[in-house]
C-alpha cells in the first residue's frame, strides 16, 4: 500500500510537474550580465536566471540612479544576506538593489517572468519601466509592507537585452533574498507550469481532506479509537502544509492568505 501511494505521487509529479527541458551548460551571469543570446526557446522553453547580479548594499535605487552609482560587489543569486561580502556584514535588518541585463535572441518568442517568493517585499524595474510590486520595498520595518506573492506575468518587450532592477527589503524575516532562481521564459509554457502545480497542489490537498475527514467522522462514531482522532489531526496538519507551501499558490491565490497567514501556517506545520 505504501509503495502504491509513494508511486501514484511519483507518477502525478512527473504528469503535472514543470515541462521544463533541463539543458546543459546553461548560462549563468557574470558581473551582472547573462548572454542567452544563443539560447534556445523552442527547444528549452523556460531559463533561470541567477549569477552574479550588480548588488548596491542599504541602497533603494531606480534604474535612472544606477548610473551615478558603483556596485558594492556581484553578489551571487540565489542567496540570502546573512554572510559576510567584500569585508560588510550582510543581515535581514536591510534593503538593497540589485541589476542584471539579459541578452536574448534576436527573434525570441513572447516572453514570461515568474519568481517564486521572494522575502519580504520588492520591486522590479524593467527596460526602466514598472512592471510589479510584491508589498512595498521600505528602509525600515515601520515602512516596509510584506506581501506573499508569485508572480508569473508576460514581458511586454521584443527587445533583444533586458535591463532587470530589484529593490528589496526584510526586516520581516530572518532570511532575505533570492531564495530561487528568477524564471523567463515561453509565456505558454510557464502559464502551463502553473496550472499543473496546481492541479497538483489541488489534488493532494483533497487527498489529505477527505482522509482527515474519514477519520474525523471514524472517531465521532468510535469515541474509543483515539488514534483515527490523531490520524485527523495529523492528516489536517499535512494539509495546510500542502497549501502553503510549495509556492502557497493555493492559500495565497484561492483563500487570499496575506504574508504572515502564509508564515504561520507553513511554521505551524513545520
């Protein structure tokens, strides 16, 4: 029986899981650039993008201000800042700016961007231009504002180089940064990822209600059979890890979860 349900996730990853081709040599930034100018779309639709970005430590810039500054270094993404960089004591109690340029292919198909969370609140500029807030970036805790957020939206650009800035802020959580790679990608293909972890999400989290349920009600008729009441309760706890974890797509896109909501119950269930 173990076995059987170990295969039926194994078989529902593969079925609904990311349609990424993983390929070799895949580009990675240096000194704040990454060249997919060679890269392939078709052939691998999605690419991360991580490396070493510009970083301009307890500094909040706009793309029209990097000019007038030097980077204090290329900090490696992913990463937190919770070490020691180019003699400066990184911590969570700060904000910070961050740029790299991505050279694309001449005649790149329309493109996506998708990031998992990113703690605790930042802004993206590209091609000098908005494109989203997760919570708003502040130089203290009183002015910053935690937000959960996954962001998968389209790329409104035929350009061939993209200009990404990042403001990001903590001082809400003990480990902040770039926890994942920054995604683009086909925007068909990542539409498609994200239904599928959904789906996948959704699923499971059905298994463990209904089962939670069952053993629920088993205990309501058998007053005796306390371990069906522990079952439920554990059955309930894996539950609310399912949905608010793996991205907390569903607690964040379907039950409106704020930041904290999602801390609590991912630490709850830890």
């Amino acid at each position: 029986m173990q076995w059987g349900f170990s295969s039926l996730l194994v078989l529902l990853s593969l079925l609904f899981g990311s349609t990424q081709v993983f390929a070799k040599d895949v580009p990675t930034a240096k000194q704040g650039v990454i060249d997919l100018r060679h890269w392939d779309f078709e052939a691998n639709p999605t690419v991360d993008i991580k490396g070493e970005f510009e970083f301009y430590w307890m500094k909040m810039l706009e793309p029209q201000d990097l000019a007038a500054e030097t980077p204090t270094g290329f900090l490696t993404i992913p990463s937190v800042m919770n070490f020691e960089f180019n003699g400066i004591e990184l911590h969570p109690d700060s904000y910070a700016t961050f740029r790299v340029k991505v050279l694309l292919p001449e005649n790149h198909p329309p493109l996506g961007y998708f990031s998992r969370e990113v703690p605790v609140a930042y802004k993206l500029w590209l091609n000098g231009e908005a494109l989203l807030s997760q919570g708003i970036p502040g130089k203290s805790a009183a002015t910053t504002v935690a937000k959960a957020g996954f962001p998968n939206i389209d790329i409104e650009t035929t350009s061939s180089e993209l200009e990404m800035v990042f403001n990001l802020s903590g001082f809400l959580n003990s480990d902040v940064g770039f926890w994942n790679p920054i995604v683009i990608g086909k925007r068909d293909t990542l539409a498609a990822d994200e239904i599928n972890r959904v789906a996948l999400d959704s699923f499971l989290a059905s298994c463990m209600f209904v089962m939670a349920l069952y053993h629920f009600v088993l205990f309501a008729l058998r007053r005796q059979n306390t371990s069906a009441l522990a079952l439920g309760v554990y059955l309930s706890l894996v539950l609310m890890r399912v949905i608010s974890t793996n991205d907390g797509l569903l607690m964040h896109r379907y039950f409106g979860a704020d930041y904290f909501a999602l801390k609590f119950a991912e630490y709850l269930t830890f």
